[in-house]
C-alpha cells in the first residue's frame, strides 16, 4: 500500500524541481504479486522503494564527473569508493565506473540474464532497518530448490518508455522466483544488484538499493513470485 501522506511530500518535491527547472530524483516503485501453484493470484502489493545506498550515489556522482577513486581503503561518509557483496572495498584510482558486458548473453548492470542471485534483482528474509551503508541484502535467499531457496529466473532486458503527456522516463524490471524448497518462505526485503565495473578492474555485484517491505510476502511451497520494480524520473521541468 502507498502511504498518502510520503505520496503528498514527493508531489511537493516534483514542484520545487519544476520551480528551479532540474528533474525530480530517479522513483522507484516495488510490485510483489505471488501465484499459488494453481496459477491463482493470491497476494498483490505495490509500494514506494526509496533506499537508495550510498553505492548508488558514489556511482551516480562518478559517472557524472568522470570520477576515479580516491586511494582510501574506507568505505562512508567523505570517500567516494564501493563496497561490493562480498565485502571488498574498491577505491582505486586508477579506475572509475563502468557497466560494460565483457560476457555477451551473461547480463549486466541490473539485468541479469542467468539463474544466479549475484546481481539483478535479489529478494531476502531479513528485516533489518535500512541504512545508507549496506552493501547486501540482510539475508539474502540463495539460488536453488533446496530448502530456504528460491529458483532465480534469468532476466531479460526491457526498453525505457517516454510517456509524452506526463513527460515522463520510465524502466520496469522484472524477475520471477519459484518456490521449489518445499516448504513456504517469508520474503521481507528486496535489492537491485548492478553487475559491473566499480573502481576496479573486477567485474562484480553492487547493491544500490534496499527495500524492507512494509508488508512481508509468504510464498507457498509450488508457488511463484513476480518482483517488479519500476523506475522512473519525471522530465517535465525541462522537456
């Protein structure tokens, strides 16, 4: 469920964006629909994501200045350096951003077109409060059908579309999930893994978003989930 009152300040904010002529932040809406193994539609929820990581706006900063890393080997506030999902912390200078595809037909950036958990969208069972920090899903679900694991379905890249009448730049991003473990399983967070080039040499996965749901989804043992993230940035300031 969206939450009226969060709905009314980004309405606000899109009109002081419109005021000084600069387009609103990149939104981002979390669509968790889960289908019993009949193929009945028995759980149904959209809500706001908006947990950016400091991942995220380190690469967006980068990306835009040209920026390589700064020689430090720390991670937060004051250096612009990543921490990738394993834990490493890339700062070398002699590297920037890139989400080049070095592996044809393998999937970059947040579209990932093999049956991994290592990037694209990634779904978990911890609720641990968000912080600007994290690198990873508090409890990531594996890949598989064995107990407490989901089936990662590949992902298959979409084109963005410009909605002309609200002037609008839209992406959605799906990824499907089947329940083979045998037993129901709790999903109650979500993350966008970009695959890529981060101050380094090595290609591999940053999270650059985190959501904890406000509702926690049950998936039934033989049933499927449907993550859907839509991502948008509201161009009608300049266009």
């Amino acid at each position: 469920m969206l939450d009226l009152n969060e709905e009314k300040k980004f309405a606000e904010l899109k009109e002081i964006c419109q005021y000084l002529k600069m387009p609103a932040p990149p939104e981002i809406f979390i669509r968790m629909q889960v289908h019993d193994k009949k193929g009945d539609l028995v759980f149904d929820n959209k809500e706001r994501g908006h947990s950016w990581t400091r991942n995220f706006w380190n690469f967006m900063f980068a990306m835009l200045t040209t920026s390589v890393g700064g020689n430090s080997n720390n991670f937060g506030a004051g250096y612009l350096s990543e921490k990738s999902t394993n834990g490493t912390i890339r700062y070398t200078s002699n590297y920037g951003v890139n989400g080049h595809n070095y592996n044809p037909g393998a999937g970059t950036g947040f579209i990932r077109q093999t049956n991994t958990e290592d990037a694209g969208i990634v779904v978990g069972t911890g609720d641990t409060a968000f912080s600007i920090d994290q690198f990873v899903l508090s409890a990531v679900i594996a890949h598989g059908n064995n107990a407490g694991q989901l089936y990662y379905a590949a992902m298959s890249p979409q084109e963005p579309i410009y909605t002309a009448v609200s002037k609008t730049w839209k992406n959605i991003i799906k990824r499907l999930f089947n329940n083979n473990s045998g037993e129901s399983i709790t999903v109650k967070e979500t993350g966008l893994y970009f695959l890529g080039y981060f101050f380094s040499s090595s290609y591999e996965g940053n999270m650059l978003e985190r959501s904890v749901l406000a509702s926690a989804v049950n998936v039934p043992n033989g049933a499927q989930l449907t993550v859907t993230y839509e991502i948008s940035m509201d161009f009608s300031a300049i266009d």
